[in-house]
C-alpha cells in the first residue's frame, strides 16, 4: 500500500470493481479496498443479471454462469402465468449468476488492469481539507493508516457510510427498502429455462416472491417486501409458507437475508472529491431491487469522469457533475420512472393484479412491443388503461425534468 494514489475506491462489489478497472484503464493509479476477506462472499443476492447488458462490460465465463433462461414467468394471485421473453424482462433475467466467482472476476480484471486491490481492508472514515475529500483513513490487520488520494469513490453498497462521511444524505426510509430473505434450495423440481416471479398482497405484500434456477435442480428461492411491510410481516416467514407449500420436500443449503434501496435517484452522489457509486449511490431498480448491472454501468461512468477530472486538475462538485449528468440521462430516468410505477403497482388489490394477468393471457410477450402490450391491457380493462395513462403521464415529467437538468 502507498501513501497516496490518484484514486481509492472503496467496496469491491460489481460497482467498485468496475470502477477501478477503468479508472485503472484511463491511465490512473487506483487503489480498491474491500472490507471482507473475500471478495464476494458472502453472498447476499438473487444473481439474475440480462446478459446483454451485461456482455457490454465483461466477456462470459462459464466459471460464473450458472444458468441461462430464455425469460420469466410470472404468477398472479390466482396463479395466472405470465410468459415473458428475456426482453422484456428486464435487467435481472438472462443469465443466473454464482456471484462468489463473478465478484471475485471483476476484481482480477481491475488488478490485471493495474489497480491495486487489498481486501480486509475497511474505511473507517474521510481525510477532509478546506471542504474537499483528500484521502481516507482505513483499518488493516488492526492497524489505522491515512491514505491520500486526489478521488475517492465510494462503492460500499446498501450500509454505506461514504456518502455520510461527505454530507450526502443517503438516508432509506423503511418505504425507500426492500426487506430481502433467500434460500438457496436443492432437490426441488423447477423450470431450469424461466425466473418465476410470485405477485400478490398475501404471497408477498408490496413485493414478490422469485425463483432463480442455477441448475441441477437448485435455485435461488427468495422473498423481498418494502421495508415498511416488514413490521406487520416477517419476509422470512412468508417465504417459509411459500416453501412449505411449492416445495415440501426441498432442501435448504444456505440462508441470505440483506436490503436494496428501492427509493428511486437521490438528490446529489458527488461533493468535491468524491463520488459514489452502485447501491451506495441508491442506484438499484425500484420496481425489481435488481443493481449488479446499474452498479457496473454507473461504475463505468465514474472511472472516466475521475479521469478526466484529474487531467484538468480539477475535482471540486462542479467538475464531478459529469458525473452527475451522464449517470442521470438514462440511468436517473429509468429510476424515476421506475418509481412511478412501482407507487402504482404496488397499491393494487390481488383482484387487479389477476385482472392485469388475464388481459395478457393468450398475448405472445415473446414478439410484442410495448404498445402491444399497452392495446392488450386496453382492451382488458379500461381502469387499468387509466392509471396506465397516469404513469405516462409521470414519466413524460421525469424525460422533461432529465433533460433539463442534463442540458442546461
Ligand atoms: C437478497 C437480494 C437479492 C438480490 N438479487 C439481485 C438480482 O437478482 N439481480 C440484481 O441485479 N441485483 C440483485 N440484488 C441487488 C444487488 O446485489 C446489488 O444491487 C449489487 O450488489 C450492488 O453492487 P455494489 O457494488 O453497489 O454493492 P455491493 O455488491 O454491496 O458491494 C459493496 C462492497 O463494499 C464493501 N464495503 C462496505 N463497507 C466498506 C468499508 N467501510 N470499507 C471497505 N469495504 C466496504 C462490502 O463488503 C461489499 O463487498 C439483490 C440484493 C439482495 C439483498
């Protein structure tokens, strides 16, 4: 370890680890800390991840694969199914992941891109000088150091302390959380093709309940609900009674209990010196909790910016807006919009939600567009039409927010 690197980034989950390697890539000497022994482990994840997406950043590896799926399923209250194709799926669906070997991938990719990488090595807090971030001070093998550096990032997920250390609000109110419990379950009979996705206020009240296949009749069997449910409801509970009646026989060979922020964008992820990044940023999806992808993408964005920062030698809020800017112009909106969708999906009744199913029954979501499946929903139920025509409306505000605040 040395005194002082052109940037530190601090957690080596997908967002830091991507961080690095193109700062790395740039031309930077980084250094990227991780607090755990391991990078990856444990896992506290569902490891769905769409593949397109996620080819643009790392090529695939069979050592991190464990299944491939063609799509999703999804159930209504009244078990009404639901075929979609991977692309309209979403971002979680393609390829499940062993996120213990993926982790640890991306790390190896940002070392042999240069970066210098020092696990159990944790932030304890910031170096701060006339109002800018200078370094931070960290703990290793029971020793403090103070390491200086001219960026710092924090990549250091959902119990960040980065952010506050800074003065960035990153406070989740139980509503902006989603409460997660998992199993991993062996000796289950499941679709290795498809993600289940189980909808409905008794299965999982404001939440769903997933299956992720990862082979050999084992899969990511897990529950996530808001995290202001979590009061009246035990997500572990309810994913005991999910178990107990789909899978009696199934046999649990791990246990996962975590948070993803599910609160849309935040107001500000730079100060002068600083950025953050990934779930430390609140950049997962609202609708779906799902951030391995966002956090990759959004990492990408912070390694160019810091670069180009440190080239004009300037580092102050203002500069670090770049970074600010070209995460916010697709990334932001689709959290925004994701959001006003999920305050209205979430108020349905189980009536609606088998309503909304059987409108798409017979719809082949494997070829259709998106206006396709607005017409099917139409012709279903003119309700529905009506509060679909709301979240339009909504997410017509947030493009014309986006671009304002991007092009002015
Ligand atoms: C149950 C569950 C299921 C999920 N399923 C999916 C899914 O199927 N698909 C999907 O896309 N997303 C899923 N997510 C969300 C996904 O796991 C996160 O969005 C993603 O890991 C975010 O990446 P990150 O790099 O921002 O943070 P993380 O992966 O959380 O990495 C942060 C790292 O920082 C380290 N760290 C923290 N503090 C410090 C410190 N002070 N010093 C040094 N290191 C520190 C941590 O140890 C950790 O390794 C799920 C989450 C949960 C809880």
């Amino acid at each position: 370890m040395k005194e002082r690197y052109d940037v530190i980034v601090v957690g080596a989950g997908p967002g830091g680890s991507m961080t690095a390697k193109t700062a790395a890539k740039e031309g930077l000497d980084v250094l990227l800390i991780e607090k755990r022994q391991q990078i990856g482990d444990p896992v506290r994840c569902a490891e769905g991840v769409n593949k397109v997406y996620l080819k643009e950043y790392i090529e695939p590896d069979p050592a991190w694969i464990s299944a491939e799926v063609k799509g999703s399923k999804v159930y209504s209250p009244d078990g009404t199914m639901v075929e979609m194709s991977e692309e309209l799926s979403g971002a979680e669906v393609g390829y499940v992941l062993e996120r213990k070997v993926f982790d640890r991938a991306l790390a190896r990719e940002a070392a042999l891109a240069g970066v210098e990488v020092m696990v159990k090595t944790r932030a304890t807090g910031l170096l701060m000088e006339d109002g800018f971030v200078k370094g931070i001070k960290a703990e290793y093998m029971g020793k403090q150091y103070e390491i200086m550096a001219d960026i710092v990032v924090g990549a250091d997920g959902i119990e960040s302390k980065v952010g506050r250390w800074a003065g960035i609000d990153t406070t989740l109110k139980p509503r902006d959380m989603c409460t997660c419990a998992q199993y991993l379950m062996t000796n289950i009979d499941i679709d290795p093709d498809f993600c289940k996705f189980y909808l409905g206020n008794k299965i999982a009240p404001v939440g769903y309940v997933w299956i992720f296949p990862k082979g050999r009749n084992t899969a990511n069997v897990g529950i996530g609900i808001t995290g202001h449910m979590s009061g009246e409801v035990r997500a572990l509970e309810l994913l005991d009674e999910f178990i107990n009646k789909h899978y009696p026989d199934g046999k649990k060979i791990e246990m996962v209990v975590g948070g993803v922020p599910v609160c849309g964008s935040i107001a500000r992820t730079v100060s002068n010196g600083l950025m953050l990044v990934g779930d430390a940023a609140r950049q997962s999806d609202p609708v779906t909790g799902g951030g391995i992808f966002n956090s990759m993408w959004a990492g990408d964005i912070a390694g160019k910016v810091a670069a180009n920062a440190i080239r004009r030698s300037d580092v102050s809020a203002e500069s670090l807006q770049e970074y600010e800017k070209k995460w916010r112009v697709e990334l932001g909106r689709d959290l925004d919009m994701g959001m006003v969708v999920k305050e209205r999906f979430t108020r349905m009744t189980d009536d609606e939600l088998n309503t909304l199913a059987h409108s798409l029954e017979g719809v082949d979501l494997g070829s259709t567009t998106l206006i396709g499946l607005v017409w099917a929903l139409f012709k279903a139920n003119k309700k529905l039409l009506w509060d679909l025509r709301s979240i339009f409306i909504g997410i017509k505000e947030i493009e014309s927010e986006v671009k304002k605040e991007v092009y002015t």
